[in-house]
C-alpha cells in the first residue's frame, strides 16, 4: 500500500509549469509569465505558490497578475537567496515545479464590491497588491475609487512603470507614487508613502484599505490610518513570512495560533488582535 | 476483543514470532538508557524500561527523509516507504503523543508520507513499569489510556494481560499462546493502572491540564519568559526529543551527475535561531524569550486548538532531561504562573 501513488494526492508534489516570459525588471527584480503543463490555473487575488528549482528547493511567491489575464500567470521575483537565485536564471521554455494556488486568507474581492478602494504599497509590496489591482481594473464597474500609493525606495528601483503611467492616464484611478530618496530624474513626491496619505481623495473611513510592504511599514501606515479613525474592519494587510511548506504543517510561518500559510498571507487588521507576533 | 493472560515464557515465544514475520522495532538498552531500535530478539526486548531517549515519532516522521525525487529539469516523483512494521513497548505517554500527530497530519491537507507510514505499523503499548526521573504523566491525565494503540500489555507479576483493541491487534494476538485474562489477572491490571495514575508524577502540575489554554491566555507579557529563555542555549533538545514537536524544514539535494536529485524533510525545531528567518535577513521570531514562550504555547495553547482541546504535552519529562541549563520543564514554568496568576 502506497497512499502518495495510490488514492492520495501528495500535497509536496509539484506540478510542472512553463516559463513563457521571462524579463529582468530592474537590478534585482525579475519578471516571470508562467503557464501550467496540464493546464487551467484557478486562483483568488493574494494567493500564492510555491516555487521550485530542481535541486535548489521550494520558495513561496505571491501570483502578482490578475485571474482575468487567463490560463497563465505572473510572478516578480526579487534575488535574495538560493532559491530566488536560480529563478533569475530561467530562460524561456524553462520548466518549474508548482505547489498551488496556496492561502485561504485572500483578498476581499467579492466584500470590495461597491467599495472605494484605496491600496498602499511599499516596494514590491506593489507585486501582489497588483494581483487585486489588476482585477479591480478589468471588472471597473463593480467598484468605488480607486487609490494606488506607491513608494519606492529610489529611481531605479521602480517597478511596472509602464502599467503605473497607464493606471495614472485612466482617469478613474488616482494613482500616487513617491520615491524615499530624491533623484534628478525625478520631479514627483520624494518621502515615505505616508506621506501620499492625506492626498487621497477618497473617504478613508469608509474605504476598503489594502496594505502591502516591507515589516517596518505596517507600523506607520497603520498609525497613519488610525489617525484617520479607519475601522480595523476595513483594513486588509499581507504578511508574507517564510512559508516553507504552504500547507500547514512545518510550523515555520506560524504567528502565534495562525499559520499564514492557511489563515493569510492577508489578513483583516481586526482579526490581528490575537495575534501579537504579526506586526 | 481478545483479552489474554500470556506467561514471561510464552510471550517470549509471541515477540520472536512477530520478529520472523514483521519489521519489529522495539525497546532495548542503549548503554545505561533506553530507545527504541529494530529487534533481531526477543531476549533484547526491555518492557521494563522507565523512558526512551527519543519519542517514537521518529517511525512516522523521521529526522529525515525523502520525499520527492526529480529530473533536474523534469519531473517529480513521489517517495514513500511502505513497509509494514510493528512498534512495540510504546507508553501510554507516547501513544497518546501518537495519535495526536495522527490527527495533525490528516487535518486540513492529508500528509500520505506521515500517513502511510502510520497505517502500516500496528502499536503494541505497554503500561509503564518503572517511572522515569521526569516523568509527569500522571498530570497531564496520560499515565493510562484506552485507545490509540492495537494491542496494550500490561505486566502483572508472572505474566502479561495482553489486550487487542483491534482488528490488526486482534490477527497479531492470534498467534500469543495464553489463556483468556481471569478476574484476578484483570484486577492486577486494574491496580497496575491505580498505581501509575499516582506515581507516574515527579513534577505535579497545579492544575487541571484543561486549564492551561486559560492560563497562557493571561501569562503572555509575564517576565518568566524572559526570566527562563536568558540561560537557554536555542540548541532545541527540547523539540528533539519532544514527542509531539513535528516542525520540519525541506532541502533539496543533487546527485553527483547533476542530473538527478532529491527533496527531503529534516526535523526542525522553533527555538533554533533561524527559525522564522526570511531573506534578505529578517527574522520574525528572533529574541530568544518569544522562541521559548512560542514553544510552550503550542503545548498548551495553539496545538491544543487543532485538536479538539487536547493538551500537546503529554508528560514525559523528556525535555526536563534533555535540556542542559534546565529551564524546559514546563511543568516548572505552568506552576510559576499558576502562582503568579492565581487559578481564577
């Protein structure tokens, strides 16, 4: 008796994907369009997968495109380590391993409806915020306001400035950006992306808030936010942590009772409460 | 069920026909200790061991395995290790530790690595016979059970009552020469279990073990987490030899041709540095305190929520012994609150 071969699915077992697009964004992020080798992919904005490189390991990246684009999908991947190391190397027709979709804890999409929605991101908190962004954008009507802030750390690091010039044009999107350090080339907002958040023009109370970024900045768009009497309720943060296994076993994303690998990577600020270790 | 009286001799006779037909691991002496280890005799066999070194999740969660090989390039390929094997002189302890990773790695996603290997092995359980020097058992109300394994032998002076609990136990126990267990041999069990009920007990909780998940809830900022974690050497025997520690990390190997390779699990531990470690470099559990609060938290607390209330220490003491500057007892540490928080 073999329950992995025989009746039981082995939840380690990656599926083969393809790599059909493959470009390098900026120094130290690389764009990735995927497509599954038996096929379909279904997904919910927020969700991810894990990743793997034969013979380097397995790593959990969030799905940055939106499910509107089709069968495939899109991942940004920036290179820290071993794994994220020999994602930089795929060239197209490269095949990858693919655990997912992974998390239950996704983004409001079908709460949001008839909403103002406002996202803040800092750096590549922008990759999966772009997910929801994207679904909100191709399914316009059955949404409020739309407000993208961005801030990014500097000129070069800017990420999707194609798509961010495109959101800026559409006219029903206000779309802010801001850079930490000034630059020449630059004649935009200079300072942290709080600083975009008086200039939103949207109710915030009443807005759907979507936060995405680097640990040190939850805790001041959060102040930010709470200066402005934004219910908890309305708050929605991504807490990536390291999602080793994705399924809820390994312990190694574990915020106190919460796996984020099965209650998030989003979670509603309300539900943070219990949670002491998330922010 | 089967419900036999089997002599010492006779029961020798049963161990070394399960040794020819199946895998059969059971309890030996390791120098001065004990552990458990494949059995090539009966005579090897030691039931009247007080503790083993190791818990004996290592047969269905090894300290590392294979869980997938692969082409480099190309596909993957499932492993499992499908061998029928019998587990034998398991404490009651140990097997109620068992069966809550049982219900750990069926729930939400079915693990068939963890799970296949379990449903292969049969668990022959022995009443203890000699507490260890930490055992606490008794405390956290695992000192006896009535489930969980396929047969329980308890020694009764010249014999052991040896009783099936199911089918699998039941074919196993067909081949033990005995006689239907007496009344007298039952009541002999009956005092084995009073007996361990008390004395399995050398650290004594000051409570209730359903208690504790209401204690944690208002112990967090309490200064015994700092207090306790200042000594500690984040070498993680504690998780090691805890029997319902399961964390695990996952590795990938190449072979020497570069072409093919492997995926493993290794045992992992959460009061290693390095846990929560995420690249470039932040580490999200970093301060020693919060590794050490987060571990017995997940015994009492957040384990115990996701598995119907149970408590996910079972009291055997094997951290207390394992831990060198001696601050992993739990007991130690649940008292320390009780104290200070009162059981209100």
């Amino acid at each position: 008796m073999c329950q992995c071969c025989a009746e039981k699915k082995d939840i380690y077992l990656p599926q083969l994907a393809t790599v059909e697009d493959v470009s390098q964004m900026n120094i130290t992020e690389k764009y990735l369009r995927l497509s599954m080798d038996d096929g379909q992919f279904d997904f919910i904005p927020g969700q991810f997968v894990e990743v793997s490189i034969a013979g380097f390991g397995e790593a959990p990246i969030t799905i940055s495109s939106s499910p509107t684009l089709g069968d495939c999908f899109e991942l940004v991947v920036r290179k820290v380590g071993r794994v994220s190391g020999a994602i930089h190397n795929l060239k197209n027709g490269d095949k990858v391993g693919i655990r997912g979709p992974l998390g239950k804890g996704v983004y409001p999409v079908e709460e949001a409806k008839g909403k103002n929605l406002v996202f803040i991101c800092g750096g590549i908190g922008m990759v999966p915020q772009r997910s929801f962004i994207n679904y909100v954008l191709d399914n316009r009507a059955d949404y409020g306001d739309v407000a993208i802030l961005q801030g990014t750390k500097s000129y070069d690091l800017r990420l999707f400035t194609p798509e961010i010039e495109a959101w800026s044009k559409r006219g029903d999107v206000q779309m802010l950006e801001t850079l930490d350090e000034g630059d020449a080339r630059w004649k935009g907002n200079v300072g942290v992306v709080t600083k975009l958040v008086p200039k939103v023009e949207t109710d915030l109370k009443s807005a759907m808030i979507l936060v995405c970024g680097p640990p040190i900045m939850y805790k001041f768009v959060l102040m930010a936010l709470a200066e402005r009497d934004v219910p908890h309720q309305n708050i929605f943060l991504n807490l990536e942590r390291k999602m080793k296994c994705g399924i809820g076993k390994c312990g190694h994303c574990q915020i106190n009772n919460a796996y984020v690998c099965m209650s998030g990577p989003v979670f509603q600020y309300s539900d943070l409460a219990s949670l002491p270790e998330a922010i | 069920m089967t419900v036999k009286k089997i002599t010492k001799s006779d029961f020798v006779r049963f161990v070394d026909a399960l040794i020819a037909t199946t895998k059969t691991i059971g309890v030996q002496a390791k120098g001065d200790r004990f552990d458990f280890a494949p059995l090539a005799s009966a005579k090897d066999l030691r039931l009247d061991y007080d503790v083993t070194l190791g818990p004996p999740k290592k047969f269905f969660l090894p300290p590392a395995e294979v869980l997938l090989t692969y082409q480099v390039g190309g596909a993957y390929e499932s492993q499992c290790d499908d061998q029928e094997f019998i587990l034998l002189g398991v404490h009651p302890y140990d097997v109620v530790a068992i069966s809550q990773m049982d219900e750990l790695f069926q729930q939400d996603n079915y693990d068939a690595h963890y799970m296949t290997r379990r449903n292969n092995a049969a668990i022959i359980a022995c009443d203890v016979a000699r507490p260890s020097d930490h055992v606490f058992a008794s405390s956290m109300g695992t000192a006896v059970v009535r489930e969980g394994y396929d047969i329980l032998l308890t020694e009764i002076g010249d014999g052991y009552v040896a009783e099936a609990a199911t089918e699998k136990g039941e074919k196993l126990l067909a081949k033990a020469k005995g006689v239907p267990a007496d009344s007298q041999a039952l009541k002999k069990r009956e005092e084995v279990w009073a007996r361990n009920r008390k004395s399995l007990n050398k650290h004594e909780l000051k409570c209730d073990p359903a208690y504790l998940p209401k204690l944690l809830a208002k112990a967090y900022k309490h200064p015994v987490w700092e207090e306790q974690a200042k000594t500690c050497f984040s070498c993680g025997s504690c998780n090691q030899v805890c029997p319902t520690c399961y964390c695990f990390n996952v590795q990938d190997d190449v072979s020497w041709d570069l072409q093919t390779g492997t995926r493993s699990r290794a045992w992992d531990g959460c009061l290693l540095d390095g846990f929560t470690k995420v690249a470039p470099a932040h580490e999200f559990r970093k301060s020693r305190a919060d590794r050490f609060r987060h571990r017995l938290y997940r015994k009492a607390m957040y384990v115990p929520q996701k598995i119907g209330g149970q408590i996910a220490c079972v009291g055997c003491g094997r951290c207390v012994g394992a831990c060198l500057p001696d601050i992993a007892n739990p007991v130690s540490v649940y008292n320390r609150l009780i104290d200070d928080l009162g059981l209100g």
